[in-house]
C-alpha cells in the first residue's frame, strides 16, 4: 500500500538523487505573450521572479504559482512552471489545499489589493494565520486595474474614480498592519521600480517556512499612474524610502542624515540623526517575537508621500499547518498502525446473520 | 389487570415504533440510540428518524425544545421509520403535546408523571393536566415516577441531588427495555465505557437503567412484556449507520481504492457536520480534514488539494451550497475531480436547519452560471450512502469533473442495518495520471497540452504538479481545445461548451439502466429519487398488498439519467413523481422526456409517510385515494397531506 499521507506523485523525495537542474531566466518564462499594458509596474515585477528563480535551488516542475482575478492575476500564465489562474480573491484558499497536501511543492500566490483584501480578505488572514506554507506576493496598485479604474480597499480617503466621481469615503487598509494583525511570521514590503530589492525581499519570503507576505507598490500607469511616485521615483528614494535591515540602526537619506526612534509609550517616528545623536536609532529586530514594533513602522508612513519603510518588517518561524496537519497523521498512524478498512467498517457493534 | 406475579411470557408482535420524546436536554437521542443498537445486536430489521430542534437548548418544558427519536423495530424488512409510534415516551407535558396528534387511537403513552406539575403544564400550553381530564382516553396511558425513582437511585450512588434526576432517560431505556424484552447486558456494557472517566455518573445511570427494567418487570402496571423477533435477514455481517458515518466511510474507502489521499475542506453546518466530525477521527488513513473559514474556502481547498493529486471532498447544506457554486464553475472549467456533498436541509435561507427535504436538485442541475453541467447522484437510503459515495467519486475521477452528490437531513442522521460489503467487489477507481507528454508541437518537441481529451470518456489528462515535462497552467477562462491556452474565440468556445456537455451526457453509458421493479401490466409507475425511497418503496407494497399492480423505479443518478429511462417512462401509462419539494424531478423528467409526470409532494421537514404514499398511488390506480387512506392508518394523514399537481 502506498504511504496515504502523500500525493502519489510526489516524485522527487528529500534523497532525490537527480541534482537540480541549471537554470537561467528563460527556462522560467512560458511561450505565452504578457498582456499587460505597456509601462505596467507587473512587467518588472515578473522580470524580477523570473529572474530571482534560477537562483533558489527549484526545480519549474514543483514550482506552482496560484492566482486569482485581476491585472496581477494574469501572472501564472507567463511562467513556466505548474500554475492556476482561479476566481476572484480565493487563491489563498487553493493554495492552503494544496500546500497541505503537497509539502514537496512551492506555492507561490499572486494576488492585487482588491483580489486579497476586498473580495478575498478572509481567505488572506485565515491563511496567515494558520501559517499555511506560501508565499503571497500582493501587487498593490490602489486601483482595479483589470474592470479599468475603480477604487480599491488600498486606495487613500477621497480618491476619485470611476465609481467614486466625488472621491472615496472609506479609510484604506494599511495591507502590512493587517498582516501583522492576522499573525504573519513572514511580512516585508518592496516596490516595483527596485528589482534588486525586490529579488532579495522574494528570495526571503521564499527561504521562510508557513506563510510569507509581501506587499509590493506597483504603478498601475494607465488608471493610477503615479500613485507611489513621490517615495520610488529615483530622485526621491534616498529621502523618503526607509530600508530595514536586520541588526542595523534604521536610517536613510544620501548621507543616513534621517533615522527612526523609538519612544517611551512605543511610538516610532522619524528624526535628524544629528539632533538625537545615532546611538538613540532604533536597531531593527525582524526576528523580535512580538509584532508591536513591526505594526508601529507599518505605520510610520501614512501614506506613499511620507517616508516609508521598505524590506523585511518581521520574519518569525511558527508551526507551520501542513507540517503540523501530516505530524497529526503520522502520529495517529503510530498510535494505531495503517488504516484497516475492515476495522473501520466495524469501529461500532456489527452482528452477523447465519 | 393481572394480579399474578409469575412472569408471563412475552407478547409476540411483528414490528412496534417507539417514539421516546423528551427535553432537548433529557436524552432522548442518547436513549433512541441505545435501545436502536441493542435491537439490531438481536437482530430486528429497523429504521430510525432522529428530530430534534434547532435550537440547541430551547428553555426547558417548551413545545420548541422537544426532541424525538423514533425508532421501527420489526421482524421482516421495513423501508421507513414508520408512519406512527405505537408507543410514546413522555418525559415532560410539552413531549406529550408535540407527539399526541401522530399517535393512532389505542396507542399506548408512558409518561414520566413526576413531570406534569402546574409549571410544566402551562409552559407546554395545557390548560389542565391531560392526565387527568379525559383527553387521553383513546390511548393506553402508563403513569410511571421516572424522576422520582431515578433520584432516590441515584443519590444512594452518592450523586448530588442536584444532579440526581439526570440518569432519568436511562430509566426510560430501561424501563421500555424490558416491555419490548430487549437485552440488556450491551446497554450496560456501554455504559460502563462511556461514562469510565466518570464512576458517579456511571453508577447513577447503570442504577437508573436497572431500576427502569425492574419497575416494568416488578410493578404490575403492564399487563405484559412484547417481543419482536429477529427479522431474516440476508446472512452476512451487519452495523447499523446513519447516512453520514456512511458517507464518511465511502470516502475512506474510496480513497483507498483509488490510492488518492482524501482531503476534506468545509465549513461546520448542520446536518453535515457530522461527515467532518467522522472524518476527522481516522487520520491513520492519511485523511486530512480542514475547518475551513467559510464553505468558499473549504471547496476551494478541496480543489486545491485536487489540483495537486488528491481526492478533493466539500460537505455541506443550505446556505453552504449556494456559497460554493463560482468555485464549482470553476472546477468545472478546469475539469479536475471533486466531490461536493450536499445535505439537504429545509430551505431557503437558513430554513429548517434540522429539518429534512430534497429541494436541492434543481440547484445542483443548475445553480452556476454559463453553461456548466455536472454529475449529480443521489443516496436512497443511510446505507446506501455508502455506495453513492464510492460511485461520485467514481465518476470524479474517471470524467475529471465535480460531482454533486445529494443526501439530507433523514438519510443524514437516520440509521438502518447495513449488511457489510465485500470491498472487492467495489468498482475499481484508477486515477491514471498523465505521466508523459501528449503531443507534438510544430517544431517536433514533444509538449504537454492539458486539455488533449481521452476520446472515449472525453476527460481530459490530471498532470499534477512534481513531473517536469508537464508543466501547464489551467484558469477560469475559456481555453483553447487541445493545448489549453487561453482561447477567446467564439467558435472555439462553442466547441469547448459543447465538449463539456458531451462529455457529462456521456455518462449515461457508464451506469446501469434504470432500475425498475415491475409487476407485469402494471400501469402506473411511481419514480423518486433519494430518501423517499423507503416511503415509495413502504407504500407500492402496501397497494400490492391490496391486489394492485404499480411499478417502482428510483433514481441514483439524476445527471445524466440512465440511457434507457426514456423508453422506460414512456411505456406506462402514468408516471408519479414523489418529492419532498415543489416538484424538481417532475419537471427535469417533464423536459428531458416530454412524459406527463404528475408531481406528489410535501414540505414539512419530514419525510412522507406511507399511508400518505399509498393512497396517492391509489389514487393513480382507481381514484379512490381517500377511502383507503383513511382506511389504512386511522390517522388524518390523508392525501390533502402531500399535494398533487
Ligand atoms: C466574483 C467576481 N466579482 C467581480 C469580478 C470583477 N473583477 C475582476 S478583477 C477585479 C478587481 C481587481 O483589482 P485588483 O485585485 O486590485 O487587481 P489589479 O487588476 O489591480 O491587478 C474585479 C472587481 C470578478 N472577476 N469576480
Ligand atoms: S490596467 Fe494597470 S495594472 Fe492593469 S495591466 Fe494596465 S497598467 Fe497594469
Ligand atoms: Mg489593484
């Protein structure tokens, strides 16, 4: 009897002997034409996976990139790998079946700000929450991209739109505060005008174990062009992006002239290193268990046109569910040996008839 | 009354229905359940019908919080639970006033009389105690202390008083233990286990049960004890299951036999829940079951979970089944195995959330939007869930398409004897997955191309990931025939829409002709499908019974329908259709075959009764429906009951 706990075909088990195979950005990319508009923020953000994959030591056949519907949504058909193009918000839910039933696999989910935070916000908090192994990839444009220019759960107070002609009344979601809310252990933040660091932020989200999250400013140039233009465009970025890394004293600008602090009622703000002097920096701790800290500089900017932090905002391990879910499986299975269909059939009373 | 206190044997019956009723927090399910698995242990043939309120715990001594158990014990095979109880069990004044009026007169009602104080009277609605007033006088009424007795016992066990009258529905199962001389040393044995964690609560309900059985067989009140003989049943190895365990069980078999790992993705509804709560104890099958967030999430992981190569499964009812219809569109368009299982509730909204009825199918059949067929197959019976079961997923995996199998409330919660399979003898379900490339392209490199269809079956290749060679990616939108890609042309899609369509009417020569079970020159044939198998199949005996000819045939599969049911409805002279709906078959057999299919229904979240059957059938034969139906059950269920169309 073949081992029920995994999928007949899984054919590449931890001792694979077959090595690898050498990769380059090509291999990755499916014979299909990328649709998107031209100048569309997607195009680098594809470049940037397509690019990255060689390097991460994955072979195309276990690699599954799940989507839902949208601009973003589009995504899989231009890889060459396994992949799914779903319905509107639900690919976090797909992708929780099959990563708990294919452990050997790569679930990747790609998903825009109205995919994973309108119409699929449950499914999105749910599976961070459980810390189901895979990795989101949420292109926040703060627009409907593909039903052509609404306003999105990401867009700011008074937009105004197709459907909001005198702007938007709603309060926007601050897509890495929810994150940390709904108990990630994997959160960052990238932009789609950076490819390096967009390379590195998906090489961490992949090397984490359960579910990562990043956000990525995308530039929608046909309905909001512009939207992250003030922190990304090149001339801005040393002033107003604010890059995280792990055991340093968070500072930018040309010259690291600005800083973050933290303060006594554990706010955090952004301050003249000269006036506080750079031993009053606040050293980011990405591995710092509790997500406070990480929820304040998820909130240090208000919006793209106030200094914003970007990289890894929290990377901490937690059980993972598939992982947990097949240890219940094993464990019951020691307890009780294989599964015996007769034993089942008679788990109550059964009597028999001469 | 006798005055001897000589035992005296047994009264011999040939079947008996027994109804214990109750506060939903008495008991009564437990008590049902006990004294139904002691009789199949000797070997009756049975039925039950578990009914309880949706709430879990109504206030105390209301008509809202009853909870019935009815159970049809008999000596030869019985298809319902009965039409109604010769025997009641009372615990409170609001169980006697809910079950009166389905009682024949000269039925016999034991009441715990301890109950029938001035509060209880008037929370269940009497004006003065129908002990005492005369109201009873057409039935036998038996006047027992259960509470009292079951106190004193208990608190010699050392059980607080507070909790002393607890064991009071283990008096009862006692007590109607020893009038139907059923054995007793398994209820006991049961206790025992059950109750090992706690030696107080054992104690209280071992001394409770004994003091039931003994009351009946010291106090004179009875005039005598009953006995129903085993039933001859067809040799073999029996359990008694309800329709869940059932299903539940089908699914590990099924999953088994096709060497897929089962993955169950739902959300908690009643009545399905159970299905989850089954599932969710056999992890030693390699079973992975998941509580979803919401029913969207359960089937989409279950099609996740199919997309990687397992067995995806969904549960549901009621408002689940309309949140999962995009996600089974798209299990449709992608053509990947999956099973939805649907327990049909009262509806609509959230309806009669414990209630039984079969107005799903038109849903089922059609509840998508665009042109999106699926295979629907139905369970009959409890048991027959089972088999239903191993067959959806059949169909699943063999067509790579989402199956909707439909049972409900009654066959859900209700048990009946099932006679062991042989496991070997199950169909076999190979999965065959794509192993290699499929296709030459135009530069001669051999490809992968995913909607390449087996031009038998018209299903297409399931290539999970993990083999390179095969890689593809599938979506919701149209696709191009053959390679899969994404396709927006019209005549493509038409040729993809009716692809679709041909390979699910196909079907209909993949399963087994209608079954029909004729007299020959009967004239009226009476079709159903699912749980009103057992009141069709109780009422056509009943008018053959009467020297009358009627056909019966039920229905498995109501998508496709079975090739020859065309020429099979066509040759009788009237076809009558019996639902616990507004009439859905009769209108998907009215359209298919263009047969005048007359439609008897009710919807009282119940299923029909037999009589009801009967004279309805009747009714077809010679028109004299009314007669005999009053004639046959004594009861005012009569056809106005069920409504004819
Ligand atoms: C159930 C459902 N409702 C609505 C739509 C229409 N729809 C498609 S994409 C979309 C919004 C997409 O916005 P976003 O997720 O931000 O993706 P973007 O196009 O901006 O990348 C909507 C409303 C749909 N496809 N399905
Ligand atoms: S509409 Fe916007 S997001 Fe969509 S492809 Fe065009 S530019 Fe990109
Ligand atoms: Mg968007």
């Amino acid at each position: 009897m073949t081992d029920l706990a995994h999928a007949p075909s899984d054919p590449h088990p931890a001792d694979d002997p077959v090595p690898v195979p050498i990769t380059t950005r090509k291999d990755w990319s499916s014979d299909q034409e990328v649709r998107w508009c031209p100048g569309c923020g997607d195009y680098s953000i594809l470049a940037a996976v397509q690019m990255l994959m060689p390097d991460l030591g994955v072979r195309r056949e276990s690699t599954v990139f799940l989507s839902g519907i949208g601009c973003a949504a589009r995504f899989p058909y231009y890889m060459n790998t396994y992949g799914m193009h779903s319905i509107h918000g639900r690919a976090p839910a797909i992708a929780t079946g099959l990563a708990t039933t294919r452990p050997d696999l790569d679930v990747w989910v790609v998903t825009g700000d109205g995919d994973s935070l309108s119409i699929g916000g449950n499914h999105l908090i749910h599976a961070l929450r459980r810390n189901v192994n895979i990795t989101i990839l949420l292109f926040n444009n703060q627009i409907y991209g593909l039903t052509k220019g609404q306003y999105s759960p990401t867009s700011e107070v008074a937009k105004v739109t197709k459907s909001t002609p005198f702007g938007s009344l709603e309060q926007p979601f601050n897509p890495l505060s929810l994150a940390l809310g709904a108990e990630a252990g994997f959160v960052a933040r990238t932009h789609d005008m950076d490819r390096k660091h967009m390379m590195e932020t998906f090489r961490r989200a992949h090397a984490h174990k359960g579910a990562s999250f990043v956000e990525i400013y995308q530039n929608c140039n046909v309905f909001n062009d512009g939207a992250f233009e003030k922190i990304t465009g090149k001339e801005h970025r040393s002033d107003m992006l604010i890059p995280l890394v792990h055991g340093e004293p968070i500072r930018f600008g040309a010259e690291g002239q600005h800083g973050v602090v933290l303060h006594n009622d554990g706010s955090v703000e952004v301050v003249e290193v000269a006036a506080v002097g750079e031993s009053a920096l606040l050293v980011h701790d990405e591995h710092r268990d509790n997500p406070g800290l990480a929820f304040q500089l998820s909130r240090l900017s208000r919006g793209p046109y106030e200094p914003t932090p970007i990289g890894i905002f929290r990377d901490v391990d937690r059980p993972e569910y598939g992982e947990e879910m097949a240890r219940q499986i094993d464990e019951a299975t020691a307890r009780r040996g294989q599964g015996d269909l007769n034993a089942l059939l008679r788990s109550g009373s059964s009597w028999t008839v001469e | 009354m006798s005055n001897t206190t000589q035992p005296k044997p047994p009264h011999l019956l040939d079947r008996v229905v027994i109804r214990f009723a109750g506060d939903s927090g008495d008991g009564m399910q437990l008590a049902g359940d006990r004294f139904t698995t002691s009789s199949a242990l000797f070997g009756n043939d049975l039925a039950t019908f578990p009914d309880f309120p949706a709430e879990i715990r109504a206030p105390a001594g209301t008509l809202a919080g009853v909870s019935a158990f009815q159970v049809h014990i008999s000596d030869h095979d019985i298809s319902t639970a009965g039409d109604s109880p010769n025997v009641l069990v009372a615990m409170n004044p609001a169980a006697l006033r809910a079950n009166i009026d389905s009682l024949p007169k000269g039925a016999t009602v034991i009441v715990n009389v301890d109950a029938f104080e001035e509060r209880n009277l008037v929370k269940a609605g009497y004006e003065s105690d129908p002990l005492g007033d005369g109201s009873l006088s057409a039935y036998t009424v038996y006047e027992v202390p259960m509470t009292s007795i079951t106190t004193e016992v208990s608190k010699e066990a050392g059980v607080k008083p507070r909790d002393a009258e607890r064991s009071k529905n283990f008096f009862a199962l006692g007590l109607i233990s020893w009038l139907y001389t059923r054995p007793i040393e398994g209820t006991m044995g049961w206790i025992e286990e059950k109750y090992a964690g706690k030696p107080l609560v054992m104690e209280a309900n071992l001394r409770a049960f004994k003091a039931g059985f003994h009351f009946g067989e010291t106090t004179e009140l009875f005039e005598s004890s009953y006995e129903v003989k085993p039933a001859t049943l067809a040799p073999g190895e029996y359990v008694n299951v309800t329709g869940n365990t059932a299903t539940a069980w089908g699914l590990i078999v099924a999953a088994t036999r096709s060497d897929l790992p089962l993955f169950l993705g739902t959300y908690p509804i009643t009545p399905a829940s159970d299905i989850l709560h089954e599932l969710s104890k056999h992890k030693q099958f390699g079973v992975r079951t998941f509580q979803a967030e919401d029913e969207i999430s359960g089937i989409g992981a279950a099609l996740g979970a199919a997309f990687g190569g397992a067995l995806g499964v969904t549960t549901t009812s009621g408002p689940g089944v309309d949140l999962k219809s995009e996600m089974i569109g798209l299990a449709i368009s992608l053509e990947l195995p999956l099973l939805i299982i649907d327990i049909q509730r009262g509806g609509p909204s959230t309806g009669l959330p414990t209630k039984t009825e079969q107005a799903d199918l038109l849903h089922a059949m059609y509840g998508r939007h665009g042109e999106a067929p699926l295979p629907i197959v139905a369970a009959k019976t409890p048991s027959h869930c089972f088999e239903a079961t191993v067959e959806a997923v059949r169909l699943a995996v063999k067509y790579r398409t989402p199956v909707i199998l439909l049972s409900d409330g009654y066959l859900a919660n209700g048990t009946e004897p099932w006679k062991l399979p042989d496991l070997d003898q199950l169909p076999d379900i190979d999965p065959g997955f794509a192993t290699d490339p499929n296709h030459v392209d135009d530069d001669g490199n051999a490809v992968f191309w995913p909607y390449l269809r087996d031009p038998e079956t018209l299903a297409r290749p399931w290539a999970p990931p993990g083999l390179a060679g095969l890689e593809h990616r599938i979506g919701g939108l149209e696709k191009a025939d053959g390679s899969g890609n994404v396709a927006y042309d019209g005549a493509n899609h038409e040729k993809m829409t009716r692809l679709r369509a041909a390979k699910i009417a196909g079907i209909a020569h993949d399963i087994p002709p209608t079954d029909v079970d004729d007299e020959d020159g009967a004239e009226v044939l009476v079709i159903g499908w699912g749980s009103t198998y057992g009141a069709i199949a109780a009422g056509v005996q009943r008018v053959r019974a009467r020297g009358h000819k009627v056909a019966q045939a039920h229905l498995m599969h109501l998508n496709p329908f079975p090739a020859d049911l065309g020429e099979v409805l066509s040759s009788y002279k009237k076809v009558l259709v019996p639902e616990v709906n507004l009439g859905q078959l009769s209108r998907l057999l009215r359209a298919e075959y263009l047969v005048d299919a007359i439609s008897f229904t009710q919807v009282q979240g119940v299923p029909f009764r037999a009589a009801a059957m009967e004279s309805a059938i009747l009714q077809q034969i010679d028109g004299t429906a009314e007669r005999f139906a009053a004639e046959a059950t004594g009861s005012t269920d009569t056809i106005e009951k069920g409504s004819l169309r």
